[in-house]
C-alpha cells in the first residue's frame, strides 16, 4: 500500500468518526444522565437536515446573492429548532418513561415511525438535497498524490468546534456542574435544591440540538429522505455503550477507534463484512467490559 493511499485512509477514517461523534454525543449525554434509550435520535439528525433543506430554500428565494454563506445560518438554525423539539418532547413525552427503559425503548421507536411518516407527509418521499457552497467544493492538495475533500475538512473542523463547546458547556459552567451532580447521584442533587426535571428537560433538548447538528452535516456529503437517521442510530448507540454510557471522552475514543477500524476494513474487504467485524468485536469486548471501555464510577 502506498503512503498516499494510507493517509486518504486514515482521513476518510477521521470524516467518518467526525460523523459519528457528533451523532453520539448527543446520545452519550441523554442515556448517561437519564438513561433514556432514544430511539427517534435518528429522526431528529433527519429533523436537523431537513431544516437545513428549508433554510437553502429560504436562500434562494429570498437572498440568492447570499447563497455561499447560508452553511452559516442553517447550522445554527438547524440547532434551534431541534433544540426546541426536543425540549417540548421531554416535557411533553419523554418524562412520563423514566425509570422504565424498556418502555422508553418502545415509546421512542413508535415515535421514530410517527416522525418518519410526518417528513414523507410534508417534504415528500422522494430524497432532496441541498447545493454546497462553491468555497466547499474540490479538494485541498498539501502534497502530490494526496487530495483531501474540502468538505470533509469542514465537517472535521466543525466537529471539534462542537465538542469543545460541550466540553465547557459540561465542565465550565454552573450549568455543567448541576448536570454531573444529577448524573453521580439525582436524590442528592434534588436535595440541595437542584431542579431535576428541568435539567433533565434541558439536557435532552441539547442532546436533540446536537442531533440536528449532525443532521445538517449530513446535507454536506449525501441526500436526505425520511428514513436518513436510520443510517447512523444504529453505529451511533454502539459507539456510545462500546465508549462508556456516561463518559464523553469514552464516547470520542470509540468513535475514533470504531470509524478508523471501520475505514480499514472496508479497504480490505466489503461495507457489510466489515460492518460485522466490528459488531463482533464490541461484543467481545463488552463481555468482559460490559460498561463500556471507559465507564465512569457514579455514587449510584
């Protein structure tokens, strides 16, 4: 193999854990404080797309000379509105099911039916797609041989802004503290006067946001149709339970060791078979870890 196609590799490797993670972090934060088991987190990515959609649409109509800098306002748009649904979901829904995580798991899955359905009912079946910026397309070349997507550079560097901000948001702020206290232990946390419910309601409402983050990401490198969260729920809980349930820097490792093998193996051999190797190793490895490679030691 030569050294240029190992280093695509390995920065195909880097997108796709871009991806992941940014998918899995909104997982990581709402199943390690409520152990909600949310199956509609796809829907909401797919909600977060859609948006952008609408967003491009409202470019072109309304401000086409504007076109090249509408990634800008979409994003944050795409954020707000998921912010917001999942915020009334949590009130309005998901509250009724903590403590029964079975039924919770079915609830969500229902929802997910219910929230697919909705977006063939209003954008239709069929994919749309939204145009990329002209400053998005090609690739940059630091050497001959080697040409990275500049896309790709974008997702890349998007996803890092995103969990630096969760990182301060969580361990820099009065906010953060009042989240790890209701993670570590909820009677306590209640009992010096911490407002449980709305944490838990504000909490998941990020975790939706983050969602619709990676929702708008996705517009970048594909289309989008009512069953697009269904591509990554799956890879995303994965990386999340082979991470550690409550632990954010578990949560990143996996999707980094989880995209990089993943790339690899889908170089040496096919999506599918690879896909299967690495399902049978997270399974090796949470039968002697079943917390997770990085689990967290919580006083509940």
């Amino acid at each position: 193999m030569s050294f240029d196609i190992a280093v695509m590799q390995m920065f195909n490797g880097v997108s796709l854990f871009s991806i992941l993670l940014l998918m899995a972090i909104g997982l990581a934060v709402v199943f390690g404080l409520m152990g909600v088991i949310n199956m509609a987190h796809g829907e909401l990515m797919a909600l977060g797309a859609y948006m952008t959609y609408v967003a491009s649409l409202a470019f072109e109509r309304w401000a086409p000379a504007w076109m090249d800098v509408y990634l800008f306002a979409a994003i944050p748009f795409a954020f707000l509105v998921t912010f917001a649904f999942g915020y009334a979901l949590e009130r309005g829904f998901i509250r009724f099911f903590y403590n029964r995580p079975l039924d919770t798991l079915l609830a969500t899955w229902g929802l997910s039916l219910i929230m697919q359905q909705t977006y063939r009912t209003v954008f239709g079946a069929q994919e749309v797609s939204v145009p990329l910026p002209s400053w998005l397309a090609g690739a940059w070349e630091p050497v001959v041989g080697i040409q990275l997507p500049i896309t790709r550079i974008f997702i890349v560097g998007l996803t890092i802004t995103v969990a630096v901000a969760v990182y301060l948001l969580l361990y820099r702020t009065r906010w953060g503290v009042k989240v790890r206290a209701v993670t570590q232990n909820r009677a306590i946390a209640g009992a010096t006067g911490i407002n449980t419910q709305r944490v838990d309601a504000l909490t998941f409402a990020l975790g939706s946001g983050l969602a619709g983050i990676a929702g708008c990401v996705f517009t970048m490198i594909g289309s989008t149709n009512p069953g697009t969260g269904q591509l990554y729920i799956v890879d995303s809980f994965i990386v999340v339970v082979f991470g550690g349930v409550q632990s954010l820097a578990g949560t990143a490792l996996s999707a980094f060791a989880i995209a990089q093998t993943q790339t690899w193996l889908e170089f040496l051999m096919s999506g599918s078979m690879a896909k299967a190797t690495i399902l049978l190793l997270v399974i090796v490895v949470l039968y002697f870890r079943p917390n997770g490679l990085f689990a967290l030691r919580t006083r509940s």
